[in-house]
C-alpha cells in the first residue's frame, strides 16, 4: 500500500505532462530538388502569426449551435466524437484556417472550404480517452476571418476505469 501512495501522484503528474498545451513538433520540409530535412520547430507561440492570417480575409461573423459539450461519463480507453455546427452570420464568406486542439488526445476536422453567408460548416473534435482518468475538460482554438478570433470551443467528460 505504501508503494502505492508513492507511484500515485507520479502517475498523475505523467498523466498530466502527456498532454500539455503548446507542444511543439517538428516539421518535414520537402526541398525542390525532392530531398527532405527537418524544420525547426514551430515557435510556440504561434497564435498571433495563426490570428493575422485567420483575419487577412474579409471579416465576417459565426455562431456556434453550441461552445461547450459535455460527453458525461465514458469508459477509459474509448474514443468519442462531437459535431459543433457554424453558421455564417456575416456578409462575406467564412473561412475557418485552423482548428489547434489543447493536446494530442484531441483531434479536429472542420468544414475547409468557404462558408457562405447564412451556409452552415461543421468543427468536429474526437477525443481518445485512454490517458484520462476521472473528470477532462479539454478545448480548442478555432482560428477564422473573424474579429474576436481565437474563438473557443471545448468539451468534457468523466472517464470511468
């Protein structure tokens, strides 16, 4: 017992250093001679070059069927999936750039070409929840040609072992 109330709050510090925000990756740069190297890393404070280009297009303006969804308790180990709904409320069409989830156990698809105004475009975000234990509250930074952009959505859940 004594060994466990050691490993305990190691384990939950790994759990939580696994997924951190801002981690950087490296990036395969393709040369035009067909050769390949390794880039820098991107610096990891990125968002205002993310917001310059997100808002070099036109303005427009988005609602979302919703900013926060709560999964409720799941099993750990599973993998779920939201849809959040955009509409384009604005005069020009939306253009979402990115989508940068807060850690790798998030993975985002969204809607790439224009939205049309008065169209709707989907954000989906799938969650993997095998390094979670207890309740998550996870987000992601929704970059677009709008005023207050990074916009942010984010879910939760209870992981049950």
């Amino acid at each position: 017992m004594k060994n466990f109330i050691k490993i305990a709050p190691l384990a939950v510090a790994l759990t939580l250093l696994s997924c951190k925000k801002d981690q950087t990756a490296d990036q395969l740069v393709i040369q035009e001679d067909n050769s390949a190297q390794i880039a820098a890393p991107m610096p990891v404070d990125s968002n205002a070059e993310m917001i310059k280009e997100a808002q070099s297009k036109p303005l427009t303006n988005l609602v979302l069927s919703e900013a926060h969804f709560e999964f409720g308790k799941m099993k750990k180990g599973d993998q779920k999936e939201h849809i959040y709904e955009v509409t384009n409320t604005g005069e020009n069409p939306l253009i979402i750039s990115q989508v940068k989830p807060g850690c790798g156990c998030t993975v985002p698809d969204y809607t790439k070409e224009p939205i049309l105004p008065g169209k709707k475009g989907k954000i989906t975000l799938k969650f993997d929840s095998s390094s979670f234990d207890g309740l998550v509250n996870k987000q992601a930074e929704v970059y677009a040609n709008v005023e207050k952009a990074p916009i942010i959505i984010s879910f939760s859940a209870d992981i049950q072992p």
